[in-house]
C-alpha cells in the first residue's frame, strides 16, 4: 500500500504527474525522486518545485493517522513531512481546532455561570444610610477620596481595578492593599459585579470561589441611590471640608499617626526605587518601617530623601567593591539610613530637603492630603509637631489680652489645675527673671512608687505676629540655669502662636540628649484645648 494518497486540486495533467512523482516513496521509505530529477522533467527550476506542489495538491499518509478521527495527517512538503517523523502529532489540525473549539464553548458557558453566580452573590444593594466624610475616621476618608478621585475612573457605577489604574493610589502597592483592606473591613466599598472574571478564585469544578483578589476587583460605594450618584455625593460632601480648617475634630487628632503612615510609605517607595536604579532589588520589611517611622519625628520626607540617596548610593558602591549578594547589599541600605540618621540628629547638623522626582509622581492619596486638606506649599519640607492641632471655632481672640494678662491667665491655669502647687508670679511683665514668668510644683502621686515632684519654670510668650524661635528657645534655657538652689526640673514655654520648625527640632534634639531642664510646649491650640475645659477664664479674660 503506498505511503500517500495524493488528492490534486489543478485540472492539469502535468502537475497532476509532478505531484504524484514528487510524494512517490521507494520501499526503503526515501523518495524515488529528488527534486533536481522532477526540475530537469517539467523544465521547472528546482526552487519552485516544492512550492508548486504545495500549491495544487495535499498528500494523506497512510501510516502516520490521528488518533481521534483516524484520518492521515495531511502535508503539503517533504520537509513538513520529515519534521513529523522527528516530531510526531497525536491529533489533526481538524480535531486541534475543533477541541479548541469545544474548550472555548465550554468556558463561555462555565463563565457564563460565574458571571450569574457573581450577580447574585455580589448584587449591590440599597442600604438605610449613606455614608458622610466627617462621619468617616481620617484615613478612611481620604482612602475612600483617593479611590473615588477621578470621576472619569469611575465606569458603569464602579471604581476602576487598581492594577488597571494609570495613577498611583497610595505610594506603595502593599499601602494600596491596607487601603482597600479599611475599606471593606469597615463596610464602606462592595465588590461590585461588573468586576472582572480575573478578579474571583474558582473551584476545581470551575464555580466561583469564596475570595478574590481585592485589587483586581472593582467596587461600589454603601449606601442609597445608585453607586454613581453615592459617589458623586461623597466627593461633593468631602469638598465641603477637605480644608484642614474645616476638619472635625477627631480628624485633627488624627492627622499625626495618618501623616506618619503616608511618610513612611512614600520613603519606603523612594528607597526602592533608587535601589531598583542600581539594579538591586529590594522589599520593605518591618524594620523598614521602624526605622523611616523614627526617623520622621525628626526629619521631614524630604529630608529623609537625602539619607535615602547617601544610603543606595553605598550600597550600590558595596555590592560593586565587594561583589557581595546584590539581596546583602539592598538590605544594608536601612543599616545605613538608621546609622546616619542618628549620627547627624545627634551632631544637629542642618539636612537638606530633597524634591520628589518626576519619574514618580505623588500618589492621589498624597495629593488628597497635602496638596487639596494642607494646602502645603513643600510637602517634602513639612513635619507635623507632636501637638493639637488647632480646631475650627475653638479659636480665641489672643489679641484682646496683653501681655501682662497672658501671664495672668497662665498663672490662673496653673493655679486651678489639680496636681501643681506653690505657684508664683514674678507680677512684673518682661523683668530680668531668668527666664520664670510662673513657677510651681508639679505633684505626681503613683500608688505603687509613691509621692514625686518636680520644679517647673513657665516662660510666657504672647506672640502674636511671630513664632517662637529656636533662639527664643536656647535663650530660656541659658537663663533658667541660673536657678541652681533649687534648680527646676522643666521648663515649659507657653506662647499665643506657634513654635517654628527649627525651634521643634531644637527642643527634641534637647529632650533626646537628656538636657536639663526638659522642655515641655504649649502653643496656642494646646492652649485653647486646656481653656475651652475652663469656659469661666475664657469668659474672664474676654477671650471669646
């Protein structure tokens, strides 16, 4: 039986002959002809004769078959026809295609069936309540705010999948993750059922499974209405007090820990980028975190920027000069940063404050907060001071009272307040007291170590067109030290306005070397948080 059944499609007698001729095989399994032989016959040049038999005719083997349809493979050259014995098919094009074809139909229908299970499992709902900003906690707020930014994002009622997103949610993807993690933990955001199939974890029967992958799913907004007019009401009730000055309060009290969170993502998103420019890869860990989260109680973000750019430097320099592991090389970055950090926090060197780099634009949560609530001019240059933050309409009129009566009403304060006594008033405003305005006795009774005390000076400043610098600062704590029978073991500098960065920073770094007298700050807002527990000295001095 010979080894292929030639099927011509030409009407011509000549190429029907070339064709049979050019699949004939001897019985030791080699062509009777060689090419060359075929070319001198038909007076064909030898380079167009497997091109003309490809053409006008296909040759079935009769030994190499499918094992689905038991039909010949078909070939349409002597090579396709030797690479088949090197690399044998089990199937036909035509049963390939038509098993790929049964697969498609069936994971439309399986798909089908996901997308229904979806609908019903996922179907979004109307509730009794609609969410407002202020009734929101400050992070989830501006996460919710990042995430519904962009009205253009947000498609069919539902937010865009973050791994589909052209910006940047929050500076880092794990920070993208524990945003959508207080979001729907808190019940705020739904999955919505548009999300993508991608987005859900399927059975081994192919059903939908019990989780998902929470940013490859898109969401909607809890509440009444439809999702796109929640949305649209969230954005216009968030507007309404983006301002820090229109910030409930437990918003401003939560400003520090929430700016501490975004600080420390945005440096730890520039540290692995500088490290990635190296080519050195690298993944933050916890003590990543400790160590940016420490360094920014001293140091602003851009700050932080420069000992970032010194540390990825070196160690790109070390993973070069030693040919260590590029993971040991990455890894001693943070080594470096802590290090440095507190070598100079220690000599109180001046750091610069470096700006964000183009190639990596602010994240939309970033921007949220210090751009549209702060208004910051610099955010790599801002540090938030470790103090209440001033409070709309807790404000007082500072400027009805004097000097000479703001003394009065910090020796009023003191005097009132349980815990301090022996309270004294120099009485003479601006006289040569080393630095004491009022003086007390602060008592700290504990029952299990017993009664202490301590001497505590209180400089008034009743600034109202200028902070309190660092000089005013240093300059208190040179007087103080005059007192040395006894000495006092804190000075507190209580001012109208506010202290300046470089005062801040002067008074930690004061406090942290252990300097004596520690210095403790009451700046308006703390002020106007004690007086607003005290109305009858609010009323007294005129203040409101």
């Amino acid at each position: 039986m010979p080894e292929f059944h030639v099927e011509v499609s030409a009407n011509d007698d000549d190429l029907a002959e070339l064709c049979h001729m050019y699949w004939e095989i001897k019985e030791d399994g080699s062509f009777s002809h060689t090419v060359k032989a075929l070319s001198e016959r038909f007076g064909q040049p030898s380079h167009k004769i497997s091109k003309i038999v490809a053409e006008v005719c296909v040759a079935r083997s009769a030994s190499r078959r499918c094992i689905d349809c038991d039909k010949g493979f078909e070939f349409r050259s002597r090579a396709s026809w030797t690479a088949s014995g090197r690399y044998a098919a089990e199937k036909c094009q035509g049963c390939i295609e038509r098993i790929q074809r049964e697969a498609k139909e069936a994971l439309d229908r399986a798909n089908s069936a996901m997308h229904l299970e979806i609908a019903k499992r996922h179907a979004v709902r109307d509730h009794d309540f609609t969410f407002r900003a202020v009734d929101l906690d400050l992070r989830a707020a501006f996460f919710l705010a990042a995430l519904l930014e962009d009205g253009e994002d947000f498609a069919q009622d539902a937010t865009v999948p973050i791994a589909d997103r052209t910006d940047q949610l929050t500076p880092t993807s794990e920070y993208d993750f524990k945003a959508l993690e207080t979001l729907i933990d808190q019940g705020i955001i739904s999955v919505h059922p548009s999300s993508s199939l991608e987005a859900f974890t399927r059975n081994d029967d192919g059903s939908l499974g019990d989780s998902y992958y929470p940013v490859r799913a898109s969401y909607y907004l809890v509440g009444t209405g439809t999702p796109q007019s929640r949305a649209e009401g969230f954005r216009k009730d968030l507007s309404e007090v983006i301002s820090r000055e229109s910030w409930p309060d437990h918003w401003s009290d939560q400003l520090p820990s929430f700016w501490f969170e975004i600080a420390a993502e945005e440096c730890k998103a520039r540290l692995v980028y500088l490290l990635r420019q190296h080519g050195l890869e690298f993944t933050p860990g916890q003590k990543t975190d400790d160590v940016f989260r420490r360094a920014l109680k001293w140091y602003s973000i851009g700050q932080i920027y420069y000992f970032i750019y010194r540390a990825t430097k070196d160690s790109a320099a070390y993973a070069a000069r030693r040919e260590v592991p590029k993971k040991q090389a990455a890894n001693s970055a943070v080594t470096r940063i802590a290090a440095e950090i507190d070598r100079v926090y220690a000599q109180g060197w001046q750091v610069s404050v470096f700006h964000r780099d183009s190639k990596v634009p602010i994240s939309t949560l970033s921007h949220i907060l210090f751009i549209r609530a702060l208004k910051l001019d610099n955010p790599m240059a801002y540090s938030p001071v470790d103090l209440p933050v001033r409070r709309a309409g807790f404000e007082l009129a500072w400027a009805k009272i004097d000097s000479t009566a703001f003394e009065r009403l910090i020796f009023r304060l003191v005097e009132e307040t349980e815990g301090y006594e022996n309270v004294e008033w120099l009485m003479h405003t601006n006289a040569p007291d080393h630095g004491r305005d009022v003086s007390a006795t602060r008592l700290r009774r504990d029952p299990l170590s017993g009664h202490s005390s301590q001497r505590v000076a209180i400089q008034c400043k009743h600034y109202l067109s200028r902070a309190v610098r660092d000089v005013d600062v240093s300059s208190a704590i040179v007087s103080i030290d005059h007192w040395r029978d006894p000495s006092f073991d804190v000075l507190v500098m209580a001012t109208s306005g506010r202290f300046t960065s470089d005062a801040v920073a002067w008074i930690e770094r004061h406090n942290a070397r252990g300097g004596h007298p520690r210095i403790e700050v009451w700046n308006d807002a703390r002020l106007e948080s004690l007086l607003n527990e005290r109305p009858h000295l609010i009323r007294d001095f005129e203040l409101r």
